[in-house]
C-alpha cells in the first residue's frame, strides 16, 4: 500500500501534474458537526458570494487562487503560491476543533503538519530534519511516527529517496491519515475558488 500511493504522487510530480515547485494542500475534518466552504470564507472575514467556480480545464489550477472544496464533513484546500502564501489567520480558520493536516513546499522549503484541535500534533520539516539529530526529527513527527522509517529514507544526494520522494511521501501521509486522495480526476475537474486579496498573503 505505502509503495503504491507514493510511486502515483512521485508520477504526479515528476510529470508536473503537481507543481514540484511549489504547492500547498490541506485536508481538515472538524472533530464534531460539518465544516463547509462558505462557513471557512466567512471565518477568513470574506463573504460567501466570494466563493466562485474554477472552470478552466486547460489550466485548472491557476497560481493566485485558493480552492476550497467539501470532503465529506471537511473541507480541502489546494493553492499553488507555495510555503507560507497565506497569514495566519486562513490556518485559524481552518483548524479550530478539528484535525488539519498541510503538505507545502517552494524552493527553499518543504513540511508536513498534523494538528488536534483538542491536542497533539506533529509534523516534519525540511530545515528541522536538516539541522538535527534523527533521533530529535522522529520524535517531532509525533502521532505520524508510524511513518519514521518513510521518512528515514530521505536522503538529499539520492535520487531514489531524494526531493520528489519525500514530497511525494508527505502527499501520501495525508492520504493514509485522512483518507483523501489528491489525484488527476480532482485537479482536472471544476472546484469552488477565491480569488484572495492582498491582506492574506504574506
């Protein structure tokens, strides 16, 4: 199962269907009740009438805008701006009382988080795994340690375990934990979009 979901991401990357320069993903289940999209939008202070429609199926997914779409009782969101694009407040919105996994990335920076809005968490970070012991990263990825040996595998100078691997890894550590699946037939189909004004970004 790990071999499977991990060579359909690397695919997925490797081809550019995933940008592997920079992306952000994030699927998050309340822990009672449904979360929807017009009820994040209005968490973020904008107004449900914001939420448009991405059509385009050339280019489903432009750079600049933020997908937020129904997954079951959740939501998940999808944005090609990349590591850090949007401030703190859209992660506030997202996450309280609920479990929220983000897989992000740009050139410069690569991680995996996973919060409990009533407790726990954990999480693995490119600059974090580079600057200390395994020892110390593995106990970071906290409630995700099951997946330790994956991630021990990465190895900068590898080509088999190197960059696309562990992104690929993270992508599918998301999809182990909450059962949602970032595939082709997601990204090429019409999704509920903001266009997001300058205040959230960065």
């Amino acid at each position: 199962m790990h071999h499977e979901a991990i060579a359909r991401y690397r695919d997925m990357l490797d081809h550019w269907v995933l940008d592997p320069e920079a992306l952000c993903w994030t699927v998050t289940f309340p822990l009672t009740g449904t979360l929807s999209p017009k009820e994040v939008v209005t968490r973020m202070g904008m107004r449900p009438r914001d939420l448009g429609t991405s059509t385009d199926e050339d280019n489903p997914i432009e750079e600049g805008y933020f997908l937020i779409e129904q997954a079951g009782s959740g939501i998940v969101t999808y944005d090609m701006g990349g590591y850090g694009r949007f401030s703190r407040q859209i992660h506030d919105a997202l996450t309280p009382d609920a479990r929220h996994w983000c897989v992000q990335w740009d050139s410069y920076n690569l991680g995996l988080s996973y919060y409990q809005g009533d407790g726990g968490g954990g999480g693995w970070d490119i600059e974090y795994f580079e600057e200390h012991p395994s020892e110390t990263v593995i106990a970071a990825l906290g409630p995700l340690v099951k997946y330790a040996d994956l991630f021990q595998r990465y190895n900068l100078d590898d080509d088999e375990y190197g960059a696309i691997y562990i992104r690929a890894l993270c992508l599918a550590v998301v999809e182990w934990e909450s059962g949602i699946c970032l595939d082709r037939e997601w990204l090429y189909r019409p999704h509920p979009v903001l266009d997001l004004p300058a205040r959230f970004m960065m």
